[in-house]
C-alpha cells in the first residue's frame, strides 16, 4: 500500500463568517427590544391619559357604569347627573343632595329591585342596579310631562 500525501493550501479555502448564531440573536434582540420597550412605553402613556381624562370628564360622570353595575356602586354624581339630565328637576322634582344615600343607591340583594314596603324598610329596600335608576328616572321625566 502506497501513502498518498495531501497538502492543503489554505488560502484556497472559504472564509467561515465570524458571527456566529449567537451573534444573530443578539443583533435580532437588540434591535427588536428597542422597539419592543418603546411601544410598551407609549402604550403606558396612553393610557395613563385616558385614565385621567376619563375620570375628570366632568360632563358624563356615569362613563364608567355599565346596566348590571350594582346601585350601591354609582356615584352621587353620576345620579345627580341623570336626575338632571332626565329632566326630572325642571320639572319640580328636588334635586339629589351631595350626600344622598337613600333608595336609588342601595342594592340590598344585588341588582334585584326591592320596593320599600311594611316588610322591606331602611336598608332593606333598594333600586338594584344602574340600568333600573335611568329607566326610573325616564319614568319621572315621562310623569312630568
């Protein structure tokens, strides 16, 4: 058996790129996470601003209510609101006082309305929910008129 000697020349070869995959993943985070924070960031501004835009809209203070809200959850101001809005004070009705705690804020058994009578008094006795609060105060707007 004969020996076959092989030289290589070096310079004849293909160069092997110098990143490596690691390299690619870095290069692909760091120009992906860039914008990855910065659209984080922006959408925390944003939101923050309709945060606080929402809150102080002084116009509808009900916004944030929905029709199964439960009436131990409205504000005061929001019920003021829609007493007026309805009509109900330009009609005659007095209005709601700031520290108005009665009926139309009670949901003595959750959203279910519950007429004050001999057997339901006080506390016992409440509107239920947002939605019943609008449509009675449609009713006294309709009764007004």
């Amino acid at each position: 058996m004969t020996q076959v000697e092989i030289t290589i020349d070096p310079t004849k070869l293909e160069t092997v790129p110098d990143n490596t995959i690691y390299d690619d993943i870095k290069r692909w985070t760091n120009t992906n996470f860039k914008k990855i924070i910065a659209f984080f960031f922006i959408s925390i501004i944003i939101s923050v601003i309709l945060i606080v835009v929402l809150q102080k809209n002084p116009e509808f203070p009900c916004m944030l209510y929905s029709p199964t809200t439960l009436a131990s959850s409205v504000s005061v101001k929001c019920l003021q609101y829609v007493w007026t809005k309805t009509g109900c004070v330009q009609k005659g009705s007095p209005p709601i006082s700031d520290n108005y705690n009665g009926f139309y804020l009670r949901s003595p058994q959750g959203p279910a309305y519950v007429r004050c009578d001999a057997l339901h008094t006080g506390n016992n006795c409440g509107v239920g929910n947002y939605a019943t609060i609008v449509t009675n105060f449609q009713l006294c707007n309709i009764n007004y008129n």
